[in-house]
C-alpha cells in the first residue's frame, strides 16, 4: 500500500494484513467516524471559553453547521482529494471546518494559529488548499492582511473569514457566516480508506515544519488509541492545546465523538482564568504537556477545590520530569505517562491502575499493536498501525522511514525488565563538550529538585575550546530568586553529577519560547545563545 502523490512509503502487506484482521485498520473514513459520533451524542455541551469570540450550544448546532459549510464547500468543487485548510484559535468555526472538510473527504490542514507569514506561505506552497478559513485578527496576528499577501501567490484559493470585529473584508473574501445558510449535506463522502485525511505540521522543534501526513486508517486508529488510553472521569476537560496542532484536534475533534464528554476550548492559556472556570463550570485540567499542570499548581489561585477537579493527569508531549510528578502525587493527583509524536501519536503509554514508579518515572510499556526496537546507541525506532505515512517532503520520508515499516524517532531510551520504557534524550539535544556526551535531560531533572526553579532548559552553547559547553536557561516560581551558578554547581554535586556536565553558564527568562503543545523550542535557546541575544547572568 502506498500513495504517490506525496511519494509517500509503502506500508508492508504483512503488516497492512495484520492491522486489518486485528481490527486496528478499518475501511471507516473520518467522515463515517464524524457522522457517527455527531449523530449520536446531538445534545452534549460544546462551548468556547473566550473573551474575544465566546460560543455556546451543542454538538447537534456544530453538525448542522458543520454539514452547511460541506455544501457550500461542495457547490463550489472541493471535494475527495481536495486540501481544506484553516487557521483558527480555539473557536467553534476550527470544530465546523473540521467536521466539514471530513464530511467531504477532503484533506484537512490544521495551521496552529500563532504561525506567521514565513510558516503560512511554505504550507500553502506544499498542500495547495481549494478552501481556506481563517480568523480576521487575534491577538497579535492580522490574519486578513497576511493571507491577502499570500493567497494570489497560491491560486487564490477560496477564503472565508470568522470576521469576530465585523469589520470590511478583503478582496476575494467572503464572510464565514454567510455560507452557513446553504443545505445541509446528509451523507458522507465516501473515500478510499487509504486516502490522505490530516496533513499535521510539526510543532517546530526543528527550524522548518514538517507536513505529516495520516491517512483515514491511521488518524482513526490513533483516535481510538487515545480513547482507551484517556480515563472517562469527571469532571469534563478544559481543551487548552490549540486545535491547529495535531492533539489538540484529535483531541477536541475526535476523542469526544467515541464518548459523552463535552468539549471546552479555552483560546488563550491563563492559569488564573483556567483556575475559575474550573470552579465556575464544574471542569478539570486533565494534563497535556507539563508547562499547562505546573502553571496551575504555581498559580497562587489554586486551592484545594481545584484539586478535588483534578483526579489525574496525563502527562507527554514534552520532557515530564520526575520531580513533577513526584509532586503531583503527593497532592493526591494521580500521574501517568505517555510517549508519542505527531508522526507516531500513541508509542507508549501507562493507566492510573498500574504502579506509582512505572506510571511516574517511565514514559510506559508498548501500547496494543504498536512496536519498538532500540538501536545500539539507545535511538528509539517504532511501527503500528497509527503511525503516519509519511512527510509532505519525500526526502525526509526517505531518511525518517526504512522498507519495513519502521520509523526513526530521534528520541533516545532504555527499556526496564519490565519492558517499560523510559526517555532520556533527543539525538539532536546531547551537548558534547570536548568529545564527551552531556545528557540534558539528565541535569535538566536534577535542576527541577530546587525549590527556586519552576522550569529549566540545558542547551548546547558555543564554546570556542570545546565546541560546545551546558548552559542553563532557568525560569524562576512566582516570588522566588533565581539561584546562583554557585547553589547550582553545589546542588549538582551533591547529586553526585559528574563536574564536567554542570552548566557554565547561567541565564534567566520570564517564559520559554513554546510549541503549540507547551514543549519548550531549544533550537531558539541555541539560537539567542550563538547570537548573544540571552544575556549570562552568571558563568
């Protein structure tokens, strides 16, 4: 099985076979899924939590809405093999869009709202979307100006915009609104299975993003992964992760249709405001990357109220450090990992039942269907069925996949006697210091056990002897001191870290620069690091 016009890989028979008669691969396409689940749970709550553009109904109004757009959509041409793209905060018409690009059989391309000029002409270059929708503003992005530039470059696709300040439109758009009057559609498009459904762009950890694209199968198999592995308990969730990046979606889009929860999306991420919403509304926060469960544990709002909300938390997306969950679980809220990525989503995971230490200090055992083999040098290489087919780049489809099946993670990890796993570093994120292998995540962990230090990120920095030499870049807790590069060097120690891996460099910042799902972008780091951007404030 392959597809060609992306030069896509080639999933092996045997495998494809064994996906099939296991039940992980179906001929169900997003849109079967989508009607489905809208048809079944009309009245469950969807609101957005806004101050900007709030909206509140059910899952019903948005399939209605949902089912217009398609028509429309339709009427003018777009259709199976067609690519929708859009580019939305949390808001209701990213859940229409979506609904609606799966009715069709189309494409859809999720470009997380924070993305600038630069990152929207390379995706509208590689996917050539027939329909794109979009915000006019938000925050600090002018959508309407930005896209006006790009759009004639690209073949003037069709543009709607969710004007929220109402204001006069661009030449060659036309209003979001205005097109929800049409007749709903009422069946489906039926599509190949094998048929591109998500074209994801990476986070950005690297300099340019990556389009992974998933197939009906793949994208269906991971929502029905991240059902079973996500606990159905109250209270309901707060969806803070942007729906533009690929869990967010999954998990607002997809994961409610296999349940009853409601969704509640939040547009931007406050702690203080997430804290009385969770009171207000009755709802949890139900983890994600570790930057959104720390942000309200340091809040001075939070009480215990909030915590009687928050019965787990299901930590991955980003380095989750033991102390964190260490600290979790003293507060009575139960912690566990997984591990994944957009390209491979779901590779491992752990469930509330199983033991503390395996459910806090490794990122978890195989999940069902899927597999893993570690390199020589540790480097983590997986296949199941939920994993992508590859990149918008057939070059880096070449490099990142071999002929049977596997997939090159990047991470690097050691398996226990248990066959759990546990992550200890990015291939691209070891500093060598005059030859010697530095694991950042090693000090990184040890850091996180002072009390003053909230979140700290070791990145390689230049070093004209060395090559390369740790520098620590810290964010402090609300009302601490940053520690000195002395209280540092002697905490390290007396861990009994070896001295040629301490930091020599100390820098402090308010905030990280972050990916859409909280993970902290190092490449910037090194970046401001090389170009003397990030200021010593010691070493």
């Amino acid at each position: 099985m392959s597809d060609h016009k992306w030069g896509l890989r080639t999933v092996p028979d045997a495998l494809v076979s064994s996906y099939i008669e296991r039940g992980f691969w179906t001929d169900a396409s997003l849109g079967d899924m989508v009607a489905a689940g809208l048809g079944s749970k009309g009245a469950a709550a969807f609101r957005v939590h806004s101050q900007v553009h709030p909206w509140a109904g059910t899952f019903g109004d948005v399939d209605r809405a949902a089912r217009s757009l398609a028509a429309s959509l339709r009427a003018g041409g777009v259709g199976p093999g067609d690519v929708v793209a859009f580019q939305l905060p949390n808001w209701v018409e990213a859940g229409i869009t979506f609904w609606a690009a799966a009715y069709l059989g189309a494409s859809v391309v999720p470009i997380v709202h924070f993305y600038g000029p630069k990152e929207i002409d390379y995706i509208l270059r590689v996917t050539r979307p027939a329909a794109v929708i979009t915000a006019d503003t938000f925050g600090q992005s002018d959508f309407a100006s930005t896209y006006a530039d790009l759009l004639p470059k690209h073949g003037s696709p069709r543009w709607l915009i969710v004007d929220s300040l109402r204001g006069p439109l661009p030449p060659g758009a036309a209003r979001f609104t205005d097109v929800l009057d049409a007749t709903p559609i009422e069946r489906q498009a039926s599509v190949d299975p094998d048929s591109v459904a998500v074209i994801a762009f990476t986070s950005g950890t690297t300099r340019d993003p990556k389009g992974v694209i998933h197939s009906q199968r793949t994208i269906g198999c991971e929502t029905h992964q991240l059902h079973r592995m996500f606990p159905d308990l109250p209270p309901p969730p707060i969806t803070g992760a942007p729906v533009g990046h690929f869990i967010g979606m999954v998990n607002a889009f997809l994961v409610p249709l296999m349940r009853t929860t409601p969704v509640n999306l939040v547009d931007v991420w406050d702690p203080g405001r997430i804290l009385k919403l969770m009171l207000d509304d009755d709802l949890s926060m139900a983890g994600g990357a570790t930057y959104f469960l720390t942000s309200i544990l340091d809040h001075p709002d939070f009480t215990d109220e909030h915590r009687k909300r928050m019965p787990f938390s299901g930590l991955g997306g980003s380095t989750v450090p033991i102390a964190v969950t260490d600290r979790a679980e003293r507060m009575g809220i139960k912690c566990y990992r997984s591990y994944g990525s957009t390209e491979h989503p779901s590779i491992t995971v752990s469930y509330l039942e199983e033991p503390q230490d395996k459910r806090c200090t490794t990122d978890g055992h195989v999940i069902d269907g899927v597999e893993i083999r570690l390199a020589d040098d540790g480097e983590i290489f997986s296949r199941g069925p939920d994993l992508c087919l590859g990149y918008t780049d057939p070059a880096l489809t070449a490099a990142a996949f071999d002929a049977d099946g596997w997939y090159r993670t990047g991470d690097v990890g050691v398996l226990d006697a248990d066959g759990y796993l546990s992550i200890t570093d990015r291939v691209s994120d070891i500093i060598i210091r005059g030859g010697e292998n530095i694991s950042a995540q090693e000090v990184e962990e040890l850091l996180l056990g002072m009390d003053a230090v909230a979140e700290v990120s070791v990145v390689a920095a230049p070093d004209d002897r060395l090559g390369e030499r740790a520098a620590a870049v810290v964010r402090v807790r609300p009302g601490a001191e940053l520690p000195t590069l002395a209280q540092i060097r002697e905490h390290l120690a007396n861990a009994g870290l070896a001295k040629q891996k301490w930091p020599e460099s100390l820098h402090e910042v308010a905030d990280f620069p972050r990916t859409p799902s909280g993970k902290v972008q190092k490449f910037h780091l090194r970046q401001a690091l090389r170009d003397g951007k990030l200021r010593a404030v010691d070493g």
